[in-house]
C-alpha cells in the first residue's frame, strides 16, 4: 500500500538543499510512518527450553539456551 501523504513528504525532503528543509520533510515522513505502522506478524514462535521445579535455570534476554549454566536442585 503506498500513502501519497509519505511520498510528498519524501520528494519535499529530496527536492531541497537546506538540511533544515530536508530535516523537516524526512521528519515528517519518518513520523508518519511511525504513526500508521501497518504490519501484520505472520509468525510466532514460542519457546519452552526447560521447566522442573527441581532445576535451576536462568533464562537470559539474547534467548539461546546456556544448559551447561543449569544444575539440578
């Protein structure tokens, strides 16, 4: 889907030399986008790496799995 409003903004942007111009179109533009973020998931993909009251795991933010950190209670 094209938005004619994020066009012009961009072709504002690119037509000038003045970065203060240019700023201000980009700005605009980058804005928009923001604002209408239209996007769809297409997939999901939920992890279970371990689960027993019995073991001691740490799960971490980057997401692989680090077993040989894990020890049993």
């Amino acid at each position: 889907m094209r938005d004619a409003e994020v066009t012009r903004l961009v072709r504002e942007g690119a037509s000038v030399t003045d970065p203060d111009a240019w700023r201000r179109g980009y700005s605009a533009a980058i804005r928009r986008i923001t604002e209408q973020a239209n996007y769809l998931p297409l997939w999901s993909c939920p992890t279970t790496e371990a689960f027993s009251r019995q073991l001691e795991f740490k799960p971490w933010p980057d997401e692989p799995p680090r077993f040989y950190l894990a020890s049993w209670k």
